[in-house]
C-alpha cells in the first residue's frame, strides 16, 4: 500500500477534561471495621502500639516494628488543631460546600492526627492549637463522613487518657464501597495532537523515527528504541491486520457493547506498532491473527468505533511476526 508522508508545521496542544472514576470495594480487618463501626456510634477509637502510643486513625500494623496491633482504645471527640490550610473553593464531593480549612486535629487522649475538614467562617478564625470538636453527620452509616466535620470548641483543654475499648459493636460494618474519581486536564503534547487532528478528517497518521525509520502509530513524539523525536509524519492505513487479540466477557459499566466481544492489536498498512481497537461484523469466535480489517468510523466521524472484515484474504503470519 502507497504511503504519503510530510513534515507537518507544529499544532496548537489540544487539551480537554479528563474524569477517571470507579467504585473502589475493600473488606475491612478487626481494627477498622471496629473504627468505622464506631464512627456510626458517635465513638471514635485508636490502637495502641507496644510502646504505649495512640494512633488515630487506627492501623492493624506498627508503621515503626511492623508488629500486629489489636489493643483498641476510646479517644476524645475534642481535640486540638496541629495544622491546617484553607480551600476558598470546595470541589465536588468534599465535605463541605461553602469555604472551609483542611486540618489535622489530634483527639484528646491520641498521639497522631485525623485529617478532616473544620467548619470556620473564614481563615483568620483558624490557628493551630486551636480547639476543636467532631459535628457528627445525622445519618451515620460506618464510614469516615459519619464524622460531617469539626467545628470551633470553645470548651476546655485535652481531656484524660485513652479509654480501653473491646472493639464490639452490634452489626458490625465488614467492607465499604468508595467511590473514586480523579478530575484533570490532559493534554496529549504535540505527536498525538498531530495524530488526534488527523483522526478527526478520516485519516491515520504516525511519525517515523529518522535513525531506525519505524513507524509508530499512535505518535509518541519520540522513537522508544532510539531514543530521538521525531516529526515526519506519515499516514498509515486505513487497512490492518490483526497481529493478536483477546475475548472480552465482562460487562464494562456504562459501555453499551454486548459480552463476549473481542479487542486486538491491529498493525496497519504501513505501520511499525499495532495499535489497540474492537473488532466487530463478525462472531467473536471467528476472529483470528491475520485477519485483514478496514475501519467503522463513529456516528461523529471523529474516531474508527471499530474494525471489520474487509473481505480481503488473510495475511501471511511473516508479514507481521514482528509486531506480535
């Protein structure tokens, strides 16, 4: 297949958002599922160590020895303020929605401090050392937002020592569900801003690396072999040939593709690196290495959906061996 390749002027970046986001599921050991437990029960417990030191949040092992901890103890709802910051600007999610400081509160009876959020009207109403209390969430249900915040106390100093506590609650909570989520503004940098501009007029392109003369597809603005930039850019495709593949039969969330359906390495015309895409127009289990596609492009002709057959016969296993 025919190639045309040119060095291309250097593009304005793109840049777009960008949200990584999934349920993140744990189950909880004897020490914190005691401690969220308790934080449904308005009671905040640590652990001590082997040499007498509190630690709130609790850990099942000593960050010093490594020694397995189990002795649980009942701290205070008070406590004091060892640093803080302020956040003119809550995002989503955060425990409060008005403006408010990030602090570290060491609870009276604890040696360590509790990252949390403190309630003040502004951040010269907050200063280390200042004392401070847990505001309780009106529905608690075993996670670290039963705590709601802390707010200002203007009661008295650090109350006694850490109160022995066996840890048992009626219901114990035995595993959460967080979710997580990782808001940001991505820009894919010069090679793939090339490649991402192409793929929006129907065209593949890659960059070839001037020492080895490969081609990679998707650009990555440098050859990982030879360790130079590169910036010819050359248009590949739009045919390729399956060089490996996998049977997909887990349902992604929120990804409209019936199971099972299968993703390959798909080496195009022209190409020295396969690139990754679906395959569909054929059963799942008639996929096969060698086989020649062509691309589906999207509703938007932005992007290939995927690839199908292209009627075309199978390659020859040596003509892309080297890209298995």
């Amino acid at each position: 297949m025919s190639q045309t390749s040119r060095t291309a002027g250097t593009p304005e970046a793109l840049t777009a958002p960008l949200v990584v986001e999934f349920p993140f599921t744990r189950s909880l050991g004897p020490v914190q599922s005691a401690f969220l437990t308790g934080l449904r029960e308005r009671v905040v417990l640590g652990v001590r160590t082997g040499e007498g030191r509190v630690l709130v949040p609790p850990v099942e092992y000593d960050p010093g020895t490594a020694e397995e901890l189990r002795d649980l103890v009942e701290v205070g709802s008070t406590g004091a303020v060892t640093t803080w910051a302020w956040n003119p600007a809550p995002r989503r999610c955060q425990p409060l929605d008005t403006p408010f400081a990030w602090v570290l509160v060491r609870l009276d009876g604890a040696d360590t401090a509790l990252l949390h959020a403190l309630d003040a009207p502004g951040p010269e109403a907050v200063r280390t050392g200042m004392r401070v209390r847990v505001r309780w969430a009106r529905e608690r249900t075993g996670a670290i937002t039963d705590i709601a915040c802390f707010e200002p106390y203007a009661g008295g100093g650090a109350a006694g020592e850490a109160v022995p506590h066996s840890g048992g609650f009626a219901d114990p909570v035995t595993g959460i569900t967080t979710p997580a989520r990782l808001d940001y503004t991505y820009s894919p940098g010069r090679a793939q801003t090339r490649y991402l501009t192409a793929l929006a007029g129907r065209r593949t392109v890659g960059e070839r690396c001037p020492s080895c003369r490969k081609v990679y597809v998707p650009p990555r603005g440098a050859c990982p072999t030879c360790g130079v930039a590169t910036r010819e850019q050359v248009e590949v495709g739009p045919g390729g040939t399956v060089t490996t593949f996998c049977i997909v039969n887990i349902k992604a969330k929120n990804l409209d593709i019936e199971v099972p359906y299968v993703y390959a390495h798909i080496a195009l015309d022209g190409a020295d690196l396969a690139l990754h895409a679906r395959i569909g127009g054929i059963p799942y289990d008639q996929v096969r290495m060698g086989l020649r596609v062509e691309p589906v492009w999207s509703d938007d002709g932005r992007f290939p959906d995927h690839y199908r057959p292209s009627g075309e016969p199978d390659a020859g296993y040596d003509s892309y061996k080297e890209l298995v």
